[in-house]
C-alpha cells in the first residue's frame, strides 16, 4: 500500500469519525433538553406528591393532638416534618424559578422526627 493510498484512507476514516461525532453531539444536546424536560416534570410530580403528604400530616396532627398525655409518651414531631417538606419544595421551587444566577446555601433537614415527651 503507498503513502498516498494510506493517507487517503486514513482521512476517510477521519471523516467519518468526524461526522459521527458531531452527529452524536448533536443528539447528545437533543438527548439533554429531553432530561430537562423529564427532570422539570419529575420535580413538579415531587412538587405536587409534597401537597399530598401536607395533607397526610394535617390528619396526623389532627390525631396526635387528640392523644391523651398521660398515657402517650413518644408523638411525632409535626412542626419540624413540616418545615423539612417546606424546605424541600422551596428548594424545587428555586431550581425550577431561579430568582438569582449566585448559588444559594442548602440548608441541612433535621430528619429526626421522634418527639419524646417522656414523663
């Protein structure tokens, strides 16, 4: 095989991984938009199922607030899963309506939701 043909053959082969490339880059920004979609419907679904759960925790609490004290220690501590759900669909909302361009400092859930009243 001569140079030439070598040459030839190899800048064929560049060629086509070239068009590949900007093919697969092409579909790899088509293929990101789709995850932006899905990731936007994803969190507003997360968004609406936190609304569901507010309700859960309203007949919860309602419940709870009928326990009597003297024979119920342990109650779950409403207040703070509220502020924790609070502070996860703000933090959605931020992501999917940002208000600013400077990032923004999480602030950690408390996670802990055992209330001992203990007697």
């Amino acid at each position: 095989m001569t140079l030439h043909s070598q040459l030839r053959r190899s800048s064929r082969g560049l060629a086509v991984a070239t068009g590949l490339l900007v093919g697969l880059g092409g579909l790899s920004l088509v293929y990101a938009n789709d995850i932006d979609e899905i990731q936007r419907r994803d969190l507003a679904l997360i968004q609406t199922q936190i609304e569901q759960i507010k309700v859960v925790v309203d007949r919860i609490d309602a419940r709870q607030v009928k326990a009597d004290p003297a024979s119920t220690r342990l109650y779950f501590n409403i207040p703070r899963l509220r502020s924790d759900l609070d502070a996860i669909s703000h933090g959605i909302d931020g992501y999917l309506a940002p208000d600013r361009l400077l990032p923004r400092e999480v602030q950690p859930l408390d996670g802990d939701y055992l209330d001992d009243r203990g007697h």
